[in-house]
C-alpha cells in the first residue's frame, strides 16, 4: 500500500508539540521524575476530539502506541516529565511540602486556540513527593475522573479534561487488589493556591514573585499593565473562582475535598477524587468518606472558597506593598469581596435556571424559597429544575412529580408565576433558554459506580455509554431516560473515595 503525500506529512509531525515552559523554571519549582513502566498497557478511551484541539496526532495516539505513552511507558519526544511542588491546607490544616505525589506532568501544548495546557499522567508511578505512596491509581477513580471532567465540560463548567484512560495490566493494592490504570489529564495548567503557599511558608518572596509573573504571563496578561500587578491577578483568581463555584452550585455539584492545593488559579475545577452531584436537594449533604464534620458540605463551598482565598491573599502580601499595613488592606478588601461577587454570580446562574431574565429586588427569595420547597418535599435537585422548562408551557406534571407534598410546589408555583407575568420574553423564549441550562442528564453518582464496578470485571460498555450520553446532557433522548432517573433506594451512595 502506498501513502499519499498527506499521510506522508503528518506522520513526520511531532506526536505532541511540547513547549514546556514550566519545567524551564528551575528547583524547588518542579522536580525531573519519568514515569514508572506499565506492564501492559491497553488503552480503555483515548479522547480523540481533545487530541485534535491539542494538535496531536490523534490517529497515531488511538492504539497500542498512544496506551504505552498515556501508561507512562514509552516517553514521547519532547517530553520532560516533571512533578510540580506545593503546599496546602487540608481540612484546614496546613502541609509545608505536599507536590504531585502519583502525577508526572508530561510537558505543555498550545492548543489550535493558542491556548497552552499541560498534559499530565496521574497514576504514573512514584515521584519524591509520594510521602510513602505508591504513586500509582486504581482503575476506579481513573474511570470516575474520565466521567465527571468530561461532563463538567459538557455542562460548560471550567474543568480539567480528560484525554486518556489506560490499563496499566499491573495490580494495586488499596483495602483490597485492583487493577491499576492511570489517567491523562489536560488543564490549563496545575498551578494551585497551594503553590503559592509553597514558597510563602519558605519565606521565598523570590520564589513567589517569579511565580505570579509566571500565572500572569500564562492566564492573566492583561493585568501586567495594572498598576499593581499583583493586585491585579488576585483580584482576577477571586473573580473567576466566584464564578466557578456559582456554576457547581447551580448544577449540584460537590468537590467533596476543597483543600487549597485543589484550588487552581486558572480558575478549572481540578481533581475529581470523592465528588458527588446531588439526587435529592439536601444543602448539608457531604459524601466524601473522609470530611467527618461536614466541612465540605454543599452549603458550605462558598464559604470555604473565601477561605481558600484568604490564604492565597496572605501568600501575596509580600508582593502586594512594602507597607504590610497596606498590603493587609488590599487583600482583606478583596477577599472580603468575594462574597459580593459569588452572590451576583449565584444569582445570575439561578436566575437563568428559573426563566427570569431581567433581575428585581425579591429574586434572591424566590430562589430561596424554591430550594427550601425542594428539601422538605425530597425533590430531585436535576429533575425539578428541568421540570421547570415544562412548567413554563403550563404543564407542571414533572416538576410537581419530584415532591412528597404537590402542595409544596404548588404553593411556590403561584409566586413564580406572578414573577414570570413581568418577565419580557415569550415562552417559547423562554423555554429555550431555560432547556440550555437546566440539563437533562448529570453523571449521577449510582450511574458511575455502575460504570466502576462493570469496568473493574473487564466490561467498559457501561463506562462508554455513559460518556457518549454526557457529552451532550442538555439533549433529552428516550433511549437515556434511565441514565437520567434518580437512584432507587439500594442503589443510593452514601460515600464516595479519594482513590489514594
């Protein structure tokens, strides 16, 4: 067989077109670690839309070859595998030194966007920063990450992304033995609250100027002409985070373990351990198996944002004024702003999920007394909402059929009706715009631990399915009525695991 000149051209081209500007920064920034072998890597799903954003060379990726890279295994050229250093607050305890324990980041693409993204193996084997670990991953949690960030993206929530998951054909061993797997992750970049908080408790001002000049340069140029650069960008982090955290609540979603080295500055949702989405609206209900006092409730993620923030505005001190006096004004002005900005953001998200496009005084109350109709009738969090987009046209049936008491609905119904009669938009309008926000499908929590558990005895039927139905989760089929049913009582989780 003959190629063709195309074929030709394309299989000269540079399989990943690194540029890899972090691992350019020198110690303590990063550490050189490669990736440990995989036994015998097979690939489960390689990403190959992602791939092609990237500028890979998907067609080349898609086998055996792609499986021996993304399994840490082969090292492609260009590549200059590193784990990163940080430090952080978990559960509000501060770790000096933490840094990437089980992943390697291969190295940096700019995207066909002109976006640079880092590509990363989490899984890959043990770096100087494991702290006796293993370094490796479980295929459950590789699988459950695959799920949930691609279905973040679907829902347009800033996430990390998911290009590949490999089997590794190695065992780990957790509470029991499991097959090993290891999952590459795209972002923006990894840099974390808790990088910041690396240098600051070095007392390394150096080391934390060079870093928010880097953070500028890759995610916030713009702010380098403020007047104080510094300013600038944490005020641009707190921004986006509001932001952020707004679009999980209104979708339902629970990160589950909100400690500042899971807090990017880019502004993505990163690292997918012991997440949930809520099934019944419940406002202090927390499934991670390890945040015994509710710290990360669902109610309680705006508020532990602020706080996440507040030890990234103390990291930035130094570099905000000479004058700490001044330089503690700054940051507790801004920190303490990041309420104002996450209510506005909240009840921009809100808002658009409820039909109302115009904003009035009594919005916020509507909205409040909604979710508290929805906790005391036991009313699905997704369904209600989406019940909603019917319940526009006067067909109430969905909505009113997620409550124990219809009276509970009913009684709220009236009020958002009267609010609806001084809205602008028609209800075809209206309609519309409500299905573009209110999905139809999310990753349910029994949905992806069915995939789990079929994946680990070998069957990744359920785990494709399931991510082909996410990608488009405003559509409503018939054919994935059952992926959009709440749990029924024995299926229901009630914890869900970080994986390490």
């Amino acid at each position: 067989m003959t190629t063709t000149p195309s074929e030709t051209a394309a299989s000269t081209l540079p399989l990943f077109p690194f540029d890899n500007s972090y691992a350019r920064l020198p110690a303590p920034f990063q550490l050189r670690q490669r990736p440990s072998a995989a036994t015998a890597p097979v690939m489960i799903r390689f990403n190959r839309r992602l791939a092609t954003e990237l500028g890979l060379q998907a067609d080349r990726l898609d086998g055996p070859a792609g499986a021996a890279i993304f399994a840490g295994q082969d090292l492609p050229p260009g590549a200059e595998p590193i784990a990163m250093a940080y430090a952080g607050h978990q559960f509000g305890q501060f770790v000096p030194q933490l840094g990437d324990g089980r992943a390697i980041l291969l190295g940096e693409v700019v995207d066909r966007n002109g976006v640079r993204r880092d590509i990363q193996l989490k899984g890959g084997g043990p770096t100087p920063f494991s702290r006796r670990g293993d370094g490796r991953a479980a295929l459950g949690p590789v699988l459950r990450e695959y799920i949930v960030s691609e279905a973040m993206h679907a829902l347009g929530i800033p996430s990390t992304r998911a290009l590949a998951a490999v089997l590794t054909g190695d065992q780990v061993y957790r509470e029991t033995v499991l097959p090993g797997a290891v999952f590459t992750r795209v972002a923006a970049s990894h840099i974390r609250v808790g990088t910041f908080q690396f240098f600051a408790a070095r007392g390394d001002v150096e080391g934390l100027q060079r870093l928010a000049d880097y953070a500028i340069r890759r995610h916030y140029p713009a702010v380098a002409e403020a007047e104080n650069p510094a300013a600038a960008l944490l005020q641009a982090i707190i921004e986006r985070q509001a932001a952020l955290i707004a679009r999980w609540m209104s979708v339902g979603f629970i990160h589950g373990v909100m400690n500042t080295d899971n807090m990017t500055v880019s502004g993505e949702t990163i690292d997918f351990g012991p997440c949930a989405f809520l099934d019944a609206y419940d406002p202090a209900k927390v499934f991670s198996s390890i945040d015994h006092s509710g710290r990360y409730a669902y109610r309680n993620q705006p508020a532990v944002a602020q706080w996440n923030l507040a030890r990234l505005a103390e990291t930035f001190l130094p570099l905000l004024d000479a004058d700490i006096d001044k330089a503690v004004e700054i940051a507790n002005d801004q920190v303490i702003g990041f309420a104002h900005l996450y209510q506005a953001q909240w009840l921009l998200r809100m808002r658009s999920k409820i039909g109302l496009a115009t904003a009035e005084d009594g919005d916020a109350a509507l909205i409040e007394a909604l979710l508290d109709a929805m906790h005391r009738g036991g009313a699905d969090f997704t369904l209600t909402f989406r019940g909603l987009c019917d319940a526009v046209t006067g067909n109430d049936e969905r909505a009113r059929a997620q409550f124990s008491d219809a009276a509970l609905y009913d009684g709220w119904a009236g009020q958002w009706r009267a609010r609806l009669a001084r809205e602008p938009e028609d209800t075809q309008q209206r309609e519309t715009a409500m299905r573009a926000v209110n999905p139809f499908l999310i990753p349910r929590n029994h949905r992806i631990e069915q995939a789990i558990a079929a994946g680990t005895a070998g069957n990744f039927a359920v785990f494709e399915r399931l991510v082909d139905a996410l990608v488009h989760p405003f559509d409503e089929h018939a054919e994935d009525a059952d992926l959009a049913t709440p749990p029924r009582d024995d299926e229901r989780v009630l914890r869900t695991f970080c994986g390490t």
